[in-house]
C-alpha cells in the first residue's frame, strides 16, 4: 500500500473524486498527477469510494412506463417525452373514461392521451422558450398539433355521442374502433406502435376489390394513441378499412402490410 | 402501387405475426445471460434489445441517483431519458472492465443531473469536467461482482452511518449537490479549510470502510 500523501495533496484528490474542484484547481491536479504518477492508484480508488454512494440511497423505482419512453428516446424513435406527471392525470381521466364501458369510452380514452400529451408536451416548449431559440419552432409544431388534436375531439365527442354504429379494426399490429355517425362520418381511434420520425400512419378504404384508397395520414401520441375522421359518405358501411405506416407525408398506395383492418358493419 | 385488398394481406400478416412471435422470448433470454460489456458492445452496435437490458439492470441506480439530485420526479425522468440516450451515442467508447458499468452509468447519470439543476454558465463547467473525468470513472474499479446489489447496498449505508453527522453532510453535498468546495462552505457557513477536512475525513474513512467491496 502506497504511503498517505499530504494533506494538501489529499484534498486535492479528494475533491476531484467528488467533482467538486474548481476550473483552476483542474489544471493543477493535472499536472500533479502528470509529475507523480504513484498518485493515480489513490485517486482511482477515492474514485472508486465516491461512485459506491449512490449505493447508499433509498432506491427509487423508476415509473413503469418511463422504460418504453426511455428506450424510444434513446434511440431516436422520439422526442424527449412527457413527465410521469402529466400522464398520469391521462391515466385517472382514461380509467374514468373506461368505467362508462364500451368501445366508444375507449375511443374517448385515447383522445384524453392524446390531449394529456400534447398538454405536457406544450406546456415543456412553454418552459424551454425563454432559455433556447430552437424550441420556438418546436412550440409552432405543438401547437399545430394541439389545434389538430382539438379538432379532432370535436369530431370524435360528435361521433361518440351520435354514433350509430361501432365496428372493431383488427390485426396484430394493433387495435382501433370505428365510429359511424347516423350522418355517415366516421372516426377512428387507434392504438399503434411508435413511429419512426419519418414516417406517419395511413388509413385505407377497400371497396370490394377495388385499390385502396387513402383516407388520410395520422400519428400516434407517446402512449400510442391517434384519432382520424372521415367525412360523411368517405367510408360507406360494408368497405374495408385498413391502416399501414407509411414514410411521411404518405403514399399514394399501401407499400407496407396493414397492421390493423376491419369492415364497416 | 400495390393493388391488394385487406383479405389477400392477412396470411402474410399471421405469418409475419408468427414469425416475430416465435422468435422474441429467444432473443430476449438471451440477452440477458449476456454480460454488461457484451451487452454495452451490441448497444455499440445499435442493437435495442441489449440497451433493454442494461436498462431493466440499472434503471432503478440511475433513477436513484437522478431523483437524489433533482429533487423532482419529472426532472429525474429527463435525466434518465438523457442518461440512456448517452449510452445509446456513446457505447462505443466504453472500456469494458469487470463491474465498471455501473460505475459508468452512475457518473454519466451523477453529471447529466446535476447539469440539470445548474444555471447554463455553471453548465459549461459541469460539461469541462464531465469531459476531464470521463476517462478516469471509465477506468475505476467496480465492485466485486461475486457481492450482491443488496450486500453492497447494506455495507454502503453501514459505512455512511459510521460518519460523523458533518462529515457525511459535508460528502453528500459535494457529491449529490455539485457544489464546489468555496460554494459548500458557503452554503453551510464553515471556513473553507472546515470544509476540505471533512471532506477528506469523510471519503478516506468511507474508503477504508468499504475497501472489502472493492474488486
């Protein structure tokens, strides 16, 4: 065992191990350890002391969804999520929403996500304006996103209250719920895996053996929900509807296999 | 233009389905028998799964140690969403040793929450020395990997606790709070020279306390 150096030259070391050396004070230990070499061993295992103390802490079990943000983030699948927080309050408002039963609660559950959000999410940009120049364009984005998701709670809360029948869209790539209004309008809610950046969801109508027909493109929140809305007479009853991801801002037809599809009662 | 109807989709569909199905339970058992530093290689190499599992291993230490920090549950959830994002972009340039993931993560984790919590001028220190002691924490020693998480956990909390009360103040203010030496004696309203021998006092007996944990 190497002899104790000072006590000045401890607490250089000591305090370097806990990071909590000033600028100046970098440069020296520097070159202290340049010139006595036999020094390293020491500090290595002050560093080795210092980084057992997180060890000591109560441990904190992180939320079980932050795993699926955490991984989606990392890899660049998606931004910088929102908190547990805000989620949360979506979590009370679907459990609510659920207990009225029935696929039209479901429907309005992923709306409640998808508001829950995009809420966080603006109210992070709102945060973040005054300290980066960047985040204004990401502001504009949210709130384009927040006027678009109003929208569709409009049609959605017409369609759920109005609807006059309800059909369930299949596949192993997901779930979603058709809702057809008396007047012919129809919205899907969906729930779908997280998409790449570049690329959106596609909502199909299959008349018969005719082409598919794109009924527009949509994206998914954080938990993975999403709305869409067709017009009266877009979807009649009996064509199937089909939904694919596709690269942003769309295809002209399918050009990958459809995740969910169902048929119109 | 693919002129497919819904029905003529679905066998390919199931297959895919099955095909996926069949093959992901493999996948993920044996990821994890793997080892941290083969894992953090196939991170290296973009693979998702690996960084999953290194996730499920210290999600709980990172999140600790964020939480200690912040202070504040959504500020830690960033920090941790940050953490593992920097080991997705940098796993490449860890230098495997046995144990020293953790020690990895944990001064990855340590600086990115504390980074957090810091004005944008001290930032800019924060990141000069994250850079200096980046290589030095990559090189430290672990723990005995033949030691449990609860083993270590319990002879950390018993060393703490072996502390005199101003001493354990004085390190865990230095570690969690990313003060400087000038910035804690301020703080606690003690000479600075006060504050350099607790300091020292402090993680040279945590040191020989936890010697035995050392590899």
């Amino acid at each position: 065992m190497q002899p104790e150096p000072s006590d000045e030259i401890t607490d250089l070391l000591v305090a370097y191990a806990l990071g909590v050396l000033e600028a100046e004070e970098m440069q020296r230990i520097g070159r202290l350890l340049d010139e006595r070499p036999e020094l390293r061993p020491s500090l290595a295992e002050l560093q080795a002391t210092a980084g057992l103390l997180p060890y000591g802490l109560p441990l904190a079990a992180p939320p079980a969804d932050l795993r699926q943000r955490t991984l989606d983030h990392a890899v660049g699948r998606a931004p910088r999520a929102p908190s547990a927080g805000a989620a949360n309050a979506g979590r009370r408002l679907r459990g609510w929403l659920y207990a009225l039963g029935g696929l039209a609660a479901a429907a309005l559950a992923a709306l409640a996500f998808t508001l829950a959000g995009l809420g966080s999410a603006r109210a992070e940009l709102a945060a973040t304006r005054e300290r980066l120049a960047q985040v204004e364009q990401q502001l504009a984005l949210a709130e384009g996103q927040l006027a678009a998701v109003l929208t569709e709670q409009s049609q959605l809360a017409q369609a759920v209250v109005g609807a006059d029948s309800v059909s369930a869209l299949e596949g192993a790539g997901g779930l979603a719920t058709a809702l057809q209004s008396a007047d012919g309008e129809v919205v899907i809610a969906a729930r779908l895996p997280p998409l790449a950046a570049d690329q959106v969801y596609q909502l199909w109508v299959i008349a018969g053996q005719s082409a598919p027909v794109s009924g527009g493109t949509f994206t998914v929140d954080s938990e993975g929900y999403g709305v869409i809305a067709l017009g009266p007479g877009a979807a009649p009853s009996g064509v199937t509807l089909a939904v694919t991801a596709e690269p942003a801002p769309g295809s002209p037809g399918p050009t990958t296999p459809i995740l969910v599809s169902g048929q119109l009662s | 233009m693919y002129n497919v109807t819904a029905p003529q989709l679905q066998p390919r569909l199931a297959e895919r389905s099955h095909r996926v199905s069949q093959t992901i339970p493999t996948v993920r058992a044996n990821l994890g028998a793997l080892r941290d530093d083969e894992l953090l290689a196939l991170v290296a190499r973009h693979d998702e799964g690996a960084l999953g599992v290194i996730y499920d291993r210290y999600s709980g230490l990172v999140y600790t140690i964020a939480l200690r920090i912040t202070g504040d549950r959504q500020t830690a959830e960033e920090v941790m969403q940050d953490v593992f994002q920097g080991v997705w972009q940098t796993a490449g340039s860890y230098q495997a040793g046995r144990g020293a993931c953790a020690a990895w993560l944990i001064g990855i984790a340590r600086h990115r929450a504390i980074d957090a919590t810091r004005s944008r001028r001290e930032r800019a220190r924060a990141r000069e020395q994250t850079i200096e002691q980046g290589a030095v924490l990559e090189t430290a020693g672990g723990t005995d990997p033949e030691l449990s998480d609860l083993d270590v956990r319990e002879a950390v909390r018993a060393a703490l606790d072996a502390l005199p009360p101003a001493q354990r103040q004085a390190v865990e203010l230095a570690y969690y709070g990313g003060l400087t030496r000038v910035e804690i004696a301020e703080r606690l309203g003690e000479p600075i020279g006060t504050v350099k021998t607790r300091l020292r006092l402090g993680l040279l007996k945590l040191r020989d306390l936890l010697r035995p944990l050392a590899e």
